[in-house]
C-alpha cells in the first residue's frame, strides 16, 4: 500500500511538473529559464510517476530531499526572474527578453515572478520537508 506521505508527494509532483512544462511551453521564444523549468518539469513528473510504484522504496530516503531540491530550484530561478537577475536569457544570444527591456515580462520572456510557481514551490518545499521527517511510512500517521 502507498503510504499518505507518498501520495501527497506525488501530487505535489504532477501539480509542479505539469504547471512548469505548461509555463515553459508558453513562452513565445525559449529562454533559459524556460529550459530549465521544462527539463525540471520532466524530471519532477516522472519523480512524481516513480513515487506510485515499488519502484519509490529504491529511492528510499533520496525522495524527501530531492523533492527539496527540485523546490529550491525552482525558487532561484523564480527569484532571478523577480530581481532582473535573469534578463528571460533568450536562447538566440540576445541577452534580453523579446521586448528588450531588462527583465522582460512573463509574456514576452515566456517566464517570469510567476506567484503559482512560487507558491507549487513552496508547496514542493513542504512537501519535502514532511517526506525527510516522516520516512514515508504509514506508521506516524502521514
């Protein structure tokens, strides 16, 4: 049986992988950002995938903080895009986003401060947190 822990972690997973490959294929020119969060996307999808099977034991203890990871990933990269610190780094070589201002915005750099992402992350983060606390068993309740 897959504990709660797993499930809520799974969830978390589907929620944060689909919304960053949906949020990077939007983009009207790929920048890096956008890269990032679609490779990050796949990869906390198929984590998420994972986590439903027997395959999550061979994780083991590896899940709760990758999970933390994958969230403080997806934090930086939210709070480069929020400073101007990522100038949307479009993948043709200009170093600003499409409408050549610093920092671009979300519709024109394809990604930006995007307060749903912040929030998945956080969610993520919690996530995270509770699957390192709590081992991923049934047996404190979780």
């Amino acid at each position: 049986m897959i504990s709660n822990t797993r499930l809520y972690g799974a969830a978390i997973a589907f929620a944060s992988g689909l919304y960053s490959l949906w949020s990077a294929s939007m983009a009207t020119r790929m920048t890096t950002s956008g890269w990032l969060m679609g490779l990050l996307g796949v990869v906390v999808l198929v984590h998420g995938a994972v986590l439903l099977t027997g395959y999550a034991d061979r994780l083991g203890d590896a899940s709760g903080p990758l999970m933390i990871a994958y969230s403080l990933v997806m934090l930086l990269n939210q709070a480069l895009l929020g400073t101007g610190m990522m100038n949307g780094g479009a993948m043709d070589g200009s170093p600003m986003g499409m409408n050549g201002g610093m920092g671009g915005s979300p519709m024109t750099a394809g990604m930006g401060w995007d307060v749903g992402m912040v929030t998945l992350a956080a969610l993520m983060l919690a996530s995270g947190v509770i699957m390192t606390r709590g081992g991923g068993s049934d047996a404190d309740g979780m």
